[in-house]
C-alpha cells in the first residue's frame, strides 16, 4: 500500500489549475488517500466532477494532470 507522502508526492500540483483543465484528484477521508475515479475540473473555486458538474464533496489533497 502506498504511503501518504508517497501519493502527496505524485499529485503534486501547485495552485490552482487552469480554468477548464481537466485534472486527476486525490482525496482523503478517515480512512487514507484514494485517486477519484474521473477527471474533474476547478470551476469558481470548487472541484467539479468533468462529465457530470456535481461538486466533489470530499477533501482534496492535490491534484495532478491526467496521467497518459
């Protein structure tokens, strides 16, 4: 099992992305970290899932661009 640091260090995007970037997030709850299954976008300051626009309701830790 990854490390916290570890994973914190693959998503280690600075700032905010760009408007309309879509980007890949990692999260954490009580239980560790875990990757978001889809790509998601900031739009005025929120994280919102790319195809659906719901917000994400969890804690965002980092975020990276999508891995190819």
């Amino acid at each position: 099992m990854a490390t916290r640091e570890k994973r914190l260090a693959e998503f280690n995007g600075n700032g905010d992305p760009l408007p309309d970037q879509l980007v890949e997030l990692l999260c954490e709850d009580h239980s560790g970290t875990y990757q978001l299954p889809f790509a998601c976008r900031m739009i005025d300051g929120e994280w919102r899932n790319a195809q659906s626009d719901g917000v994400v309701e969890a804690t965002v830790v980092g975020w990276r661009l999508p891995r190819r």
